[in-house]
C-alpha cells in the first residue's frame, strides 16, 4: 500500500491545506502517518476555520475532520518517524510553521529523504515552503538552489501583517517565505495570474496555499501513479 507522512505544525497549520490533502490522499487508498515535532496534537490556525473568511461549509469540515480523525488526534512525534519507509511526505502550510516545521532539524531531514528517494515524493504547501530555505544538502548546498518553486507570495504577505510584520493575533512573522527561498537560490514563481499554482521539479512538489491545495493533493496522486 502507498503510505505518507503527514508533518503538520503544532503552532498553527491551515486548515484547506492540511485536511484537503488529508482525505483526498486517504480517498485513493493512501496509508497515512500524522506527525508532529513534539507529538503532540497538531494546532489548526483560527482564521483558517473562521466562517467569515473561508465560508461555513468549509470551516465546518475542517473542524470535523480535526476533531475526529484519530492520526491527527495522535500523532507521532517526528523524531521518531523515519521518512525513508513512506513513499511521500506532506508538508501542510500556515503561518505556524514559521515556528516549529520549518525550523525542525527532523522535518528538513524528512524533506531531504522523501526528494533523494528513488521513488518518494515531497509535496509542500504554502508558508510551509519556507523550510526549503534552511534545507541544506550534505555538501552544504541548499536544497532549493536552482529548483522551480512556488509558495505564499509577498504580496499576499501584505494584506495580513502589519507595517511591523504583526500578524493578527500579535505574533511577529520571523521572515517572509518569498524572500528567504529566494535568497538562497530557488527559481520562485507564485503565478499569481492564476487562480491555482502548482509546481513540480523532480521529486520536490510545491503549492502556493489554500486554494492550490486540492491540485497539489492531485498532482502527489499523479506522480505516485495512484488515480
């Protein structure tokens, strides 16, 4: 059976990306491994289950799958998974991955192993994409260097924290995903003319964010030859 890891922020994950995924993976037979980087139970982002700003439909499923699915209730902790026995590994976005995912030395160890793999996948998600800026080879080279890739645009940045880089609910965004994976050498393009973007190169899938999550579950279905 065709297995993943799921390496989902305790800090705040988005709900669209983190759940659309989820059952669209476990709708075509997927086996799932949830994980956190401490285990303990992953933490969904208000905003992302406010029905004011992604619609009550949506809001609701989210809630309920969080609620009640039993791998994320009880995740693993990530230092206990090895990511070399699944055949994908899902990176989920939100802002709260600036805080734990993206600065955890086991999740950027998972990523290096899904994308060298012979056969393994990496999809990464929205703010989530910021790990490719701290993701080093062994030779020391980045991981993203000369990789095409999309993710959360600065632009969209914009229209959520303030002049002093304040998000709503007071935490201070520590850097900009957009910035940093392109300082370090990642082709980045968000194809904001768009309504949905998706990257491939190699092994590395990358998505922008919420709305690009069903095509980015779809496009890991793809190149797993899994329909």
């Amino acid at each position: 059976m065709t297995s993943a890891l799921f390496i989902v922020s305790e800090h705040g994950y988005w709900g669209e990306e983190c759940i659309e995924p989820l059952t669209t993976l476990t709708d075509a037979g997927v086996d799932i491994t949830v994980a956190t980087p401490t285990g303990d139970v992953p933490v969904v982002d208000e905003r992302s289950v406010d029905p004011d700003a992604v619609g009550e439909e949506l809001a609701e499923h989210v809630v309920e799958v969080h609620e009640t699915d039993e791998r994320l209730q009880n995740p693993e902790r990530l230092a206990a998974a090895d990511a070399r026995e699944y055949d994908a590994v899902v990176f989920p976005g939100g802002h709260g991955t600036a805080w734990d995912v993206n600065q955890d030395r086991h999740a950027r160890q998972a990523l290096l192993q899904a994308v060298a793999g012979d056969e393994s996948k990496a999809l990464v998600v929205c703010h989530a994409v910021g790990i490719l800026a701290f993701t080093r080879e062994a030779d020391g080279s980045y991981l993203v260097d000369g990789r095409d890739v999309t993710g959360f645009p600065n632009e969209w940045e914009e229209d959520i924290v303030d002049d002093a880089d304040l998000l709503p609910d007071g935490r201070k965004l520590p850097y900009w995903v957009e910035d940093e994976v392109k300082a370090v050498g990642g082709n980045w393009d968000a194809e904001l003319d768009s309504e949905t973007s998706v990257t491939i190169d190699g092994d590395l899938i990358t998505a922008r964010g919420p709305g690009s999550s069903a095509a980015g579950a779809q496009t890991l279905l793809d190149e797993l030859d899994l329909e």
